[in-house]
C-alpha cells in the first residue's frame, strides 16, 4: 500500500507544471509542509486558547472576582467574547494556511493566494460569530455552574 501512495505522489509530482527541476518541486514541498506545520499550530494555539476562555470563565476569582454583584460578570462579558474573537481569527489564519498548502501542492504560485468566493466568506463570517456566542455563553454558564457548586469561591 505504501508503494502505491508513494507512486501516485511521485506521479503527481512530476506532472506538476513546474520549470526548473528538482530544487522547484522541492522548493514547493518546503513551503507546503511549513505551511501545513504553521496550520497545525495555529490550530492547537486556538484549541488551547478556547480550552482557556472556558476556564477562566468558571474560576470565580479572575479579573474582578464574582463574588460582586454585577460588575464580576461584566469582566466576563468583556473578556470572553474578546478571547473567542481571538480564537475565530487563529483558526481563520490556519484555515487560509491549509488552503495555501493546498494550492501550492497543486502547483500554485505560494506568493499568489488563491481567492476565496462571497458567499464561503460570508459562512465563514457566520461560523466565527457563532462560535464566538456560543463560547462566551459556555464560559458563563461554566462560571455559574461554578460558583453553584463552590459557593465560597
């Protein structure tokens, strides 16, 4: 099995458009594979980040403690919908990094990025605003669910 992945990739390989030899298709693995590593990590900053957000939205003495009524949640109000609109552009950045890795695999220009229509915009757009609601909502309802539970903080 291994032979034949490395045949059709061998093939592909040298039916890519590319002038100048063995440095340009190696040239082209290069950027791919540092644009897929960069993808990747900017994927796992996001995650953590998230996995962050939530934490600090159930742990009841952040920025202004909870325990005060009205202006603990107010933090978390500013903060959590801050961090998650980090977390919509990190994954963003590694969604684009992937589609450029894709691009340049297929023989692409790494300088020119291939465009992107309206309407997968405009769904991306959507799917960053709901994740920013739903994170922030998340981390609010942790933060109750937390101070629910330890009542002393």
């Amino acid at each position: 099995m291994a032979t034949s992945k490395t045949t059709s990739r061998g093939r592909r390989l040298r039916d890519l458009p590319l002038k100048g030899g063995s440095k340009t298709v190696r040239r082209v693995l290069l950027e791919r594979r540092t644009r897929v590593r960069r993808g990747r990590r900017e994927r796992a900053v996001a995650i953590l980040l998230a996995l962050a957000l939530l934490a600090y939205g159930a742990f009841p003495n952040d920025l202004v403690a909870d325990t005060r009524p009205g202006v603990g949640l107010l933090d978390d109000l500013v903060v959590l919908p801050l961090g998650f609109w980090l977390v919509v552009l990190l994954l963003e950045r590694a969604q684009r990094e992937r589609r450029l890795a894709r691009h340049v695999a297929e023989g692409g220009d790494p300088a020119a990025a291939p465009a992107v229509g309206s309407g997968k915009r405009r769904r991306e757009r959507l799917r960053g605003a709901v994740l920013i609601v739903a994170g922030t909502a998340l981390g609010l309802a942790a933060g109750y669910l937390g101070q629910q539970l330890f009542p002393g903080g």
